[in-house]
C-alpha cells in the first residue's frame, strides 16, 4: 500500500495474500527518502498477523533496515542503497542479518 493508504484497506484481504508490501515512500522513482511515518503500518499488520511476510520498499538502507525489521517486516526491497553502495554484497548481507535477527526474536 501507498503512504497515503490506510492500512485498514488491507484487512478484508489479508486472509486472501501471502504477503502484504508496505510502501515507505511515494511509487515512482528511486532515490526518495525514507518515511519513518510508516512504520506504525508494519507493526499494526505484525500484531494482528503474525505469520503474514511483510515487505517494505522505499529509501530501506543501512540506516533506516532496523526501523523495517523492529516493527516486523520480513522481506525488505532495497535499490538505490545497494546500488550506489561501495560493496552491494556487504550492503545486502547486512540488511538481511538486521531483519533475520528481528524475526529470531520474535516470539513463535
């Protein structure tokens, strides 16, 4: 969903999707900053659903990966932050141990 869809959209469907993405900036273009404003989507759909994968996409870099895996995302789309890194496998790999670690904790 859009940053100005709300998430209560999502409810009649989601016994119907494997996976639910949740946008953290505006479709479009890359390179847009990160909206942290967001974050609250991800943690309301991980209360209710604890098993749905959870995606984000938009801005997610090093520095904003550990804001998406504390509120429960699962999957995590990255571009221009890989792609413009010095070392994109150092960059993925983690991203990826920021989120695996998240899921870990998280309670079964």
């Amino acid at each position: 969903i859009k940053p100005k869809t709300a998430v209560d959209v999502l409810l009649p469907l989601v016994d119907l999707v494997d996976m639910v993405l949740i946008m953290t900036v505006e479709p479009g273009f890359g390179g847009q900053k990160f909206m942290a404003d967001m974050m609250p989507k991800i943690s309301f759909l991980r209360e209710k659903y604890t098993d749905l994968e959870i995606e984000v996409d938009g801005g997610v870099s090093p520095s904003t990966i550990q804001h998406c895996a504390d509120a429960g995302a699962t999957m995590i789309v990255s571009g221009s932050a890989v792609v413009n890194s010095e070392n994109p496998k150092e960059t993925i790999t983690y991203m990826r141990d920021i989120v695996n670690q998240a899921i870990q904790k998280t309670p079964a």
